[in-house]
C-alpha cells in the first residue's frame, strides 16, 4: 500500500518571511488562469525569488522545463517588498484526496512560526461554452473580507461550488486561524489569458503591484482568433456535409418553418 507523503523544501533556510504574508497558490485548473497569473508575478516582481518547493509522492511523473532548464512542478517564491508567498503548481496530483493532505501541511506551515500568514488566495475559472466578450472578476470570501473586496469593484458570486485543489485550501482555511478567499472570471476550455489579465488588475490594487497586463491581453485576442477561425472552418465542413446530401430541401425544410 503506497503511503502519500508530502513534503515542503525550503532550499535556503537564512530566508526571513515577514508576518502577515499572503500566500498565493496558482493550480492547473480550467482555463489554466492560476498558473497564468502566478507565472506572470514570477516575471515581473522584481524580488519574487524562489525559495523552495513541494514534493509529493502523488504528484504525476511529469517534468517540467522553461529554457531547457529543469523546474520543480511546485514551487515557492517569496517577494519581502510586497510580503507575498507565490505557489505554482503546473501538473495536477493524481487523485483530487492528494490535495486533502497537501492543504493540511500548506496551513500547518503558514501557520508556523516560520512564516505566521495572513491569509490564502486562490483563483477558479468559471467555464462558459460561448465566446467571452468581456471578463468580469468575481470573489468568494469569509464575511469579514466582503466590505473590503468590494472596495475593488469585485462582484460577489451570490451562490456556487468551488472544487479541486482549491476547495480543499479554502475549507482547510476555514477550520484554522487563517483567513482565504477566491478571486473568479470566466474562462473558455482552452488557456484563458485575457481572464487572467482581469483579476491581475484587481490584484495591483489590492497588493499595491504595478503588473503589466498587456501581453496578456494580446494572447487572449491571438487565441480567441484562432478560436473562431477553427469555428468557421467547422461551420464550413457543415456546409459542405449538406451540401454533399441528396436531397437536402426535403430532408430540412422542417427547420425552415
């Protein structure tokens, strides 16, 4: 019987974590809009080091490398300016239970006297079949945090299920001294980077950033392109398919009515 073990590594222990950190956690989830945001903090926060990284025997035996240079699938950065932990993690575990014992020890170690966090954010695609015009951002908090999100011009979600690695940090948060909430937009089934470029924005106001979203933005528009160029060419393969028929006044008049 395989024993689940997770682990944290933090590679240099002389590293201070200030109290009252953030912890962000960027998951592989719909829309991939975590690890879109999370790698775009990485690039532009200057003093974003990493500073360790998580192992686990349930994580899948996938690699991960940017520049033909190896990377851990988990990984931990500490910004001492801005007093924010990033973790990315770019694979998903193999069993949705792995990450029942992952928030254990997250929060047994924000909460130690290591590190002494305030709060965890996490991020969730809400996915939509149609194209999306506009991304809106949306939050998911303890009733203490509402006035202040709300500040951001963040629209509540009235009612929902939150699922994944990030329900179980967020229900992990609520049984400990550690508060949580979620930040949301609409995503498509394929890399959501114009949903990502909306919540970074009301990230910079409320961290205080000055993340630049326009990369991001022009990506959305490369993909959305590519999206409807691929629906117009199936709309075309239709076309051709009843065109191809014999009698196609008879066989579909009765949608014409």
């Amino acid at each position: 019987m395989k024993v689940n073990k997770n682990e944290i590594v933090i590679e240099d222990p002389s590293v201070q974590i200030d109290e009252n950190a953030t912890i962000i956690f960027g998951f592989a989830g719909v829309g991939l809009i975590g690890p879109i945001i999370t790698n775009t903090l990485i690039d532009q926060i200057e003093d974003l080091k990493q500073i360790g990284f998580v192992t686990s025997t349930e994580l899948p035996p996938i690699a991960v490398f940017y520049d033909g240079v190896l990377k851990h699938p988990f990984r931990l950065y500490y910004s001492k300016e801005k007093n924010l932990i990033v973790g990315i993690c770019e694979v998903p575990f193999e069993t949705n239970s792995a990450y029942d014992g992952l928030s254990e020890l997250m929060c047994k170690w924000a909460l130690s006297e290591d590190v002494k966090a305030k709060e965890f954010l996490i991020f969730q695609g809400i996915l939509k079949r149609e194209m999306i015009d506009e991304h809106h951002v949306y939050y998911a908090a303890e009733e203490h945090k509402v006035e202040f999100l709300e500040n951001f011009d963040i629209q509540k979600l009235k009612q929902g299920i939150i699922y994944g690695a990030e329900a179980t940090f967020l229900n992990r948060a609520l049984s400990n001294k550690i508060d949580a909430f979620a930040l949301f937009t609409e995503v498509t089934r394929y890399p959501t980077p114009e949903g990502a470029a909306a919540i970074i924005e009301k990230m910079n106001q409320i961290f205080n950033l000055n993340i630049d979203t326009t990369k991001l933005i022009e990506e959305g528009k490369k993909i959305k392109n590519k999206m409807l160029e691929m629906a117009e060419k199936a709309q075309e393969y239709q076309r051709k398919q009843l065109r191809g028929t014999k009698h196609p006044s008879e066989e579909y008049t009765q949608y014409f009515q």
